[in-house]
C-alpha cells in the first residue's frame, strides 16, 4: 500500500508540474492541460483513483495545500497596488460579489432546478474566483496592472468570502436540527470571523517582529512561516467552518505590507511550494471525477453553467462597478473573466455530502456542477482572455520584451534597434537627465530605482522576457541580474563586459546570469564608440541571401550582437556562442557609421537585385 501510494504521488506530481512546463512551451494556459491531464490520468483511463489511494487523507491534503496557496496569494497583496485599483477592488468585494451571489441562487433555482437552500449555498461558493486559477492565467496573459491587480485581489479576498457565504447559509439550514436560533448561530459566526482576522493580523506582525529582529535564523524562515500558516489554518478551522481561509489571507497580507525584512526570498520558496501544490491538487481533484459524475450533467445544467458566464457575472459587475471610475474596457474584461478552481470544488465536496444528510437530495448533483463551472470557465477564459485583453488594449501586444538597465548613448540605440526589430524595449534609470535622450527617440521609459520594491510592483518585472544590465557599474549590473534572475529566468538576464573586472566575471557568471560580450569593447569603449557615430544595423536573411553570404559581406570591424528569430525569441550573443540565424531571422551588428550606411544601401541593392 505504501509503495503503491508513493508511485501515485510521485506520478501526480510529475504529471502536474509537466503540464505547466509543456504550458509554458507551448504558451497556453496551464489551467487548461492540469485539467486535460487529470481527466485522462482519471476518468478516461483510469491510471489513479485518488478516493481509493488516498482514501481520508485526500480530504486534509487538498485542505492543507488550498491553505498555503491562498497563503501565498495573500502575499501577492501588496497595498501599492490598491492606489490605483482601490475603488475598483471595493466594488468588487463589497457589491459584486453580493449581487452576483443572489443572481446565482436565481439562476441555480430557475434554471438548475435546485431548491432554494441548495442553490443559495452555491451561489455562495461560486462568489469563489480562487487565486489557484487567475493566477497562472494573469502570467500568461499580461495585462495592464490595474486590470490585473483587481482580478488578483478579488480572486483573493473573495475566496475566503465565498467559503463564508456558503458557511452562513449551512448554519441556516441547520438550525432547524438543533436548539441554537438563527440569530445566535450568526452572531457566532460573525464573532468567529473577526476574532480570526484579528488574531491573524496579530500573528502576522508578532513573525515581522520575530524575524526582523533575528529572533530565527535565515535557514529556518520558510519551515517556521510554513508551520504557522499550517497551524493557523488548522486552528481557525477548528473555531469555525472554514474560517481557516481567511486566517491564512490575513496572515499573508499582513506579512507582505507589514516591512518584513527578506520577503522577497520568503515569496520566492511560498511560490514554488504554491506552484507544485496546485499542479498536483488540480490533477488529483480533476483525477477523483468519475464518468457518471461527466454524464450526470443535464441539459438544464450546461444551461445553468451558460447563464452563470453570459448573464450573472457580466451583470453583477456591470451593477456593481457602476460610477467607480473603470473604463468601460476594463468593465468589460472583468465581467467576463471569473474562473473558479480548487477552492470551490473543495468546499463543494465538503458541504455537498452534509446537505444531503438534512434531507436536501438534489444537492448530490453540486460536485458535477462545480466541476462543470470549473471546466468552462478554465477553459473559455484559459483561451479568451489573451485576445480579449488585446484587444481591449489592456494586455500587451504579444512580442518580446526587453528591460534595458541604464540609460546611455549606445544603450539608446540599442533600444532603437530592438524596437526596429519588433521586440518591446524599455529603458529604466533613476536618472531623469540621462532619460531624456531615451524619450526624445521615442523610447519607452522607467524612471526610478529597479531594485527597489515599489520598482517590482509598478513595472510588473514577470512581463518582461529578458533583462539587459548595461550600467556604468559592474557591481549593480550583477546584483541587478541576480535580482530579476527568478523572475525572469536565469539564462535570460545579462549583463555588459566591464574591463576591469574581468577575473570576477569568471567566477560570477553562473550565480547572476550571462555576459554580453560585442567583440572586445566594454562599457567604456561602447559608450566612446556611440559617441563617435558607430550605430546598430540590422540585416534580415532570405532564402536568397542567408547566414553565409552576410557572413562573407560582413565589415570586418562590425560587431555582431543579437539574432532576432520571427517567433519572438532573441539570441544575445554572449562570450563565444555560435551564430544560429536562418532565412526569416535578423542580426543585429555594432558598426562604424560609413560602414553600416554602405553595408545597409549594399543589402538594400542586393535585395532588389534577387527581388526583380
């Protein structure tokens, strides 16, 4: 049993965490191919059957990972955010999701058939826009910042809320079973609730204490963060139905707002434990449906789940955001974006069974449903919310981007050549003067200090796909790279050659990311040779004039540099890497002024040579 259990384990996560790297590779939402793999590791094939392998210990373990993920999402709340997203969060919390939990118990009635107690406690549930599914798809899709800080924070904040929802509506069909009135069993709850957030938020701050005075040592901050959360969860729970949701939020966004000294690397361990929870949770959970469950859906269900998506959640936030100051665009991208994950299938699963127990027969059909909710909303909002987000011009266009670390003549240029190129530069400095020739060329621009936390929030450094240190100082181009490396990706970071730490170079490289070497010239030399004309020039290869033949026209003193390859991805050349370009690609070379016009009228002859 034990050996079969290890196999199912290591199976689920190896399937899990494989999905989101063939996510990733294929640029798709990961959401969608956790689902698609526990589908066919599960119903369809039958390969694990998490209620017979787990068996009671499924119940704790899905609790326990749904803790640190909302965990980890309440330290993605910073409150930076909420000066430009503020009222719109309010909105959100405060009447959306209010007004969206009594069209769902309409629609749930109406159109799902289910009775009035049953509907209203999963209309409550689905009020649930849980952090395990917006999360991996405001990675991959890149919107603007104030649309993706308000999907993140209700997905957040309304988890918990969700979860209590659907709590006050149990207690309410339960007091017909017991001796305790409605009006003390709220009380109790309300009570409950803000002793729990109270106590959280004095946690919190009682660990910001404890660490930032070196009461704990550094080897110990994540396990000593990590049983806490645990025990929060686990004591909140105990006090109250699923108040444990809220504890470990609370004790998230006080960490993260609270001046907690090393939060980035605290951050950086929470996510990667989120990470491999929610690949193997979402693939056991989706693992655990059987095919009865998939055929049980009527038609008045697949309308139901359809009115939910077209009806309720555009209307909800359409009334509730209503002179908030959102433009319509953002209205409109948040109305329809709303998917639901592991939260509401968890808390499903918990109350399901127990209304069935107080005589509510219908209610065996809300496992299905949820899933069924789960399935549209990760998938329609999976595959939508990229082109939507473009075009309401609130994501990026779809192209590289470049982050560029200070501001310079031959950095300018640079800039320029990229954005000739197709790929999305921008310059950062804390300097405004040295800014100003940036934004004279038309250059996007970032004015302040990049290692500064209010630098990570405002820029959004995830949307950026490699980063450039190319400042006057070796020692913060390092640190810079080292920095962002996590973000970014290690092999995605470089910095520029600085002749006078050549020996440090060496030793460093593999611990800050790659070396960007244009020839022999360094910072010095690059900034001197600007000065004197030398520019960036750019030579697409075609089937008639390939790699070879620019290799053979090449100037002599021009200095290769970069490969810009038409599917977006960029090869900075670095130290002695070899030069991989086909027909399509365009290289990118430092060169002397007289020698780049000649070789540029050169290639323009040649080009219409082949062409005519």
């Amino acid at each position: 049993m034990e050996k079969s259990l290890l196999v199912v384990l290591a199976l689920v996560v190896l399937v899990g965490v494989g999905s989101q790297w063939l996510a990733w590779r294929l640029r798709v939402p990961a959401i969608v191919l956790m689902l698609v793999a526990g589908l066919l590791m599960g119903p369809v094939f039958g390969v694990i059957s998490p209620a017979q392998h787990f068996g009671p210990l499924l119940q704790p373990i899905v609790a326990a990972a749904v803790a640190i993920i909302l965990f980890d999402g309440g330290l993605s709340l910073n409150l930076h955010e909420l000066r430009e997203a503020g009222p719109g969060v309010r909105r959100l919390v405060l009447l959306v999701a209010p007004i969206s939990w009594i069209l769902g118990a309409l629609a749930g009635h109406y159109v799902a058939g289910l009775a009035w107690p049953v509907a209203f406690l999963f209309a409550g549930i689905l009020v649930v826009t849980g952090p395990t599914v917006i999360m991996p798809l405001l990675r991959h899709a890149r919107l603007q910042p104030r649309v993706a800080s308000l999907l993140k924070w209700e997905g957040i904040v309304n988890d918990p809320i969700g979860a209590l929802l659907a709590v006050l509506v149990f207690e309410f069909l339960s007091v017909a079973h017991t001796a305790v009135s409605l009006g003390e069993a709220s009380t109790r709850l309300l009570i409950t609730v803000a002793v729990v957030a109270v106590v959280s938020f004095l946690i919190g701050r009682g660990m910001i204490m404890l660490f930032n005075r070196g009461h704990a040592p550094e080897y110990l901050r994540s396990a000593v963060l990590l049983s806490v959360v645990l025990g929060c969860y686990v004591v909140a729970n105990a006090l109250y139905h699923e108040t444990g949701l809220l504890a470990v939020t609370v004790l998230g966004m006080t960490l993260a707002n609270g001046g907690l000294v090393g939060l980035a690397e605290v951050r950086r361990f929470k996510e990667s434990l989120a990470t491999l929870l929610l690949a193997s949770v979402f693939v056991l959970l989706t693992a655990s449906l059987r095919l009865d469950d998939i055929m049980s859906l009527d038609p008045r269900a697949l309308a139901f789940v359809a009115v939910m998506l077209f009806l309720v959640r555009p209307a909800s936030v359409w009334l509730g955001t209503i002179g908030a100051g959102l433009p319509w665009q953002e209205r409109a991208l948040v109305g329809w974006i709303a998917p639901r994950g592991i939260v509401a299938v968890a808390v499903t699963g918990l109350f399901a069974p127990a209304l069935v127990g107080l005589g509510h027969a219908d209610a065996s059909r809300l496992v299905p449903l949820a899933f069924a909710m789960v399935f549209a909303t990760v998938i329609l909002h999976g595959f939508s919310i990229v082109t939507l987000g473009r075009r309401l011009g609130l994501a990026d266009a779809g192209g590289t981007s470049v982050l560029i670390l200070g501001a310079s003549p031959w950095s300018v240029d640079l800039a320029r050549a990229l954005t000739d190129v197709g790929l999305d530069a921008t310059i950062a400095d804390p300097s405004r003067h040295r800014l100003r020739t940036a934004r004279l060329a038309g250059v996007s621009t970032y004015f302040g200090e990049v290692l500064s936390e209010a630098a990570f929030w405002q820029m959004e450094v995830s949307r950026f796909d490699y980063l450039l240190a190319v400042t006057d100082n070796d020692a913060y181009n390092a640190l810079a790279c080292a920095q962002f490396a996590p973000e970014i990706g290690r092999n995605r970071v470089m910095r520029l050659k600085h002749a006078e730490s050549e020996a440090a170079h060496r030793t460093t490289i593999a611990l800050d990311g790659g070396l960007l070497t244009i020839g022999n010239g360094d910072y010095d030399l690059l900034v001197q040779r600007s000065r004197e004309g030398w520019t960036f020039s750019r030579t697409k290869l075609t089937e008639t004039y390939g790699l070879e033949r620019y290799l053979q026209d090449r100037p002599a003193a021009a200095e290769l540099f970069a490969v810009a390859h038409p599917s977006g991805r960029v090869q900075f050349l670095a130290g002695d890497d070899s030069l991989d370009a086909a027909a399509g690609d365009v290289i990118l070379a430092f060169t002397p002024a007289k020698i780049a016009t000649d070789s540029k009228a050169k290639h323009n002859k040649q080009a219409d040579s082949h062409s005519t």
